[in-house]
C-alpha cells in the first residue's frame, strides 16, 4: 500500500504546481489516512499534512501522543510531533518555507478558529480551495481499494447473517442493536462505520430513526442499517425484513422496493449521466403510486468515509466512470406505517460495468 500512497502525493504536488499552490495543509482525517496510511482520530488536537512545494517538502504534524503508531503507517517519513501545551501555528510556520503567498486549504474541514490563526502566522497568504480536487481524486477507487473495501462488506454480511438468528419478539431495537456490534467486534471490525440503525415496526419509517426501547412484534417490519470500517474503509448495506407474519401490503411494498433497488443496479454503467440510477429505480416506486413516500436521494460514495462523493441524484448530470463506488438504496417510507429500505454497495469496473459487492440475499426473509 504505500506505493499507494506515494503515488498519490506524486499527483497532488502536480496539481500544486499546476496550480501554482505554494503550500497545502491537509487537516480532514480520512484525507490524510488517503495520502499517507495513517489512520488517527485527533479530536481537538492538530493533525496535518502539509506538502510545502516551495522547498519540496512533505511533512506529517501529529499530535506528540501519536508519533510512534505515526511512524509506523505513515508513507511520509517526515513527523513532526506537537505536545499538548505547544502552539501548532508557531511550529507549522517554523517548518514551512518563508513568505508563502498562495496557501490550500481542505475549506470544509477549516473552522474558524484555524483560519484566523493562518492569516496571523501567514499574513501574505491567499487561501484556495482543494478540497474539490481530492474529492475528484478519492472518489475514483483504485482496483488495491476495491479489495479494500471487500473486507468490511465481507464482515458485516456475516454479521447480519448471524444476527438475525438472534431476533425475537420481545427483545428491544436496543438489544439487537447491542448483539449485532458484539458480532462486528467478535468477527473482525475495526468498529462500526456510523451508529447503527434498527428500527421495528412504525419506526422503521423514520430513514435515519434512532434504536430505542420499542419491542421487536409479530407483523412488524425490521430495518437493520449498518456497517463496520476495517482497516480504514467502511461498508454500508441495508435490509429489511418482517417478523412472523407479513400482510398483503407489507408484502406488496416490499417487492417494489425490491424492483426499484434491481433497476437501480441494471442501470449502472459507465457514460452515462448519475441521475440516470437514481431516476431509474425512482421511477418504480413512483409508477406503483409510492413516489411521495420517497424523497431522499437513491445511494451516496462510500469508501474511507460512509458518506462521500458522489451524490447519486435525481438532478446529478456528471458523467458516471470507471472506479466510482456507492450505494443503491431505495425505500418507501409511509408515517405511522412502517418502511422498506434495501442498499447495495456498486462499482463501476475497469470495463465499465456494474460489479455489485454486496451479496447477502434481497428476496423477502420473515423472521
């Protein structure tokens, strides 16, 4: 891996010198963990990648309790550690070049707080966005990151496989909650990728719900939202099923959930613009007279972060490519009822063609 992550600082001091960017930091974790291998969680310590192009620098700013796990992972050899009672502004600008008149910066991942002490410490500076270049960068998964990203997939369909063995009535969304993450840490996780969702019954309405003290039933939808990061990537998959019994509508709304995720996939290919998936599986839901109980996007990037470029829209008319990778997730939503979700993990391959990672069975499972 970290030809990997040399070839990509490689490209990045290209586009800088395009660019005529004299200096850029680095702040966002996952962006760091892409362009050196390390893998950190500062909090509110200062972490960076600063890649100073004037002096053909790369240096690695960690906080000082970091520096040996820093040194091990990271492709960057050049640490500089920074104690908690020392002023990282004052340490960035002593190992910088002098007199730095063009300065990049991640602009979403810059607080406030940060700017104003660049503008003290660099006062020539203009600041410039290049958080649009390394979106484009890591949103086009290299064949090493498919392999990647097979782990977490791998992981958590073991996972649900397993946990929906453990599914009874009466037990809590909580309960499954907490044996399903036993099971991510039991079969190999990092831990889980965001905060997983279980959701039963009613509540299997609200697309982002939180598990709570509501009882698993008889007749109730089961929505299960999960995923784990393994060693920097993260998966994301989701499935519904229904408890004992399922109604002639519960039935009804799932399968055209399950048609909808199926024509999203069909619809994958490189050439073609991005709205086209969201619009195809859209367009069954709406067609069986569901469509006003769907109105969030169709799937999302995922990767190192969960949730990353690109957004699969209605409205989305870049052109879809070789190495992108995201969900397909659709799903009927109606308050007061219940709802269906199903997500699938999709890449687009070398050839241009859908190569669906995700694997665990879609077709309807009552528990």
């Amino acid at each position: 891996m970290k030809k990997e992550y040399i070839k990509r600082l490689e490209s990045i001091q290209v586009y800088l010198q395009n660019e005529k960017i004299d200096i850029a930091m680095i702040t966002d974790p996952a962006n760091v963990f892409y362009y050196t291998g390390f893998l950190s969680n500062p909090h509110e310590r200062f972490m960076a990648l600063v890649i100073d192009n004037k002096n053909e620098k790369t240096t690695l700013f960690v906080p000082a309790l970091d520096v040996e796990i820093a040194r091990n992972d990271s492709a960057v050899q050049t640490i500089v550690p920074i104690s908690d009672e020392e002023n990282p502004f004052t340490k960035l600008q002593t190992n910088v070049s002098a007199n730095i008149l063009t300065f990049g910066l991640e602009k979403k991942a810059v607080n406030i707080f940060r700017y104003q002490h660049l503008q003290e410490n660099f006062p020539t500076a203009s600041y410039i966005d290049i958080q649009p270049y390394i979106s484009s960068e890591r949103m086009k998964k290299s064949p090493i990151e498919i392999e990647q990203m097979r782990k977490p997939i791998q992981i958590i369909e073991r996972v649900l496989a397993e946990g929906i063995k453990k599914v009874q009535t009466g037990m809590s969304e909580m309960d499954l909650t907490a044996e399903l993450e036993y099971l991510m840490r039991k079969f190999g996780a990092d831990g889980p990728s965001f905060s997983t969702i279980v959701l039963s019954g009613e509540k299997s309405a609200l697309p982002h719900g939180t598990p709570g003290s509501r009882t698993i039933e008889n007749g109730d939808f089961l929505l299960i939202d999960f995923g784990v990061i393994k060693d920097g990537y993260c998966s994301d998959i989701t499935r519904t099923f229904l408890i004992g019994e399922a109604s002639k509508k519960q039935k009804e709304i799932y399968n055209i959930v399950l048609q909808s995720t199926n024509a999203g996939l069909d619809a994958v290919k490189a050439g073609v613009p991005l709205r086209t998936f969201d619009i195809a599986a859209r367009n069954v839901i709406k067609e069986k007279g569901y469509g006003e109980y769907f109105n969030n996007r169709i799937g999302h990037g995922l990767g190192i972060e969960v949730h990353e470029e690109p957004s699969i829209h209605e409205s989305n008319a870049d052109i879809a490519e070789p190495g992108l990778l995201f969900t397909i997730e659709p799903g009927i939503y109606i308050p007061n009822y219940g709802g269906v979700r199903i997500e699938d993990n999709v890449y687009i391959n070398e050839e241009g063609k859908a190569d669906v990672l995700t694997s665990f069975p879609k077709e309807l499972q009552i528990l």
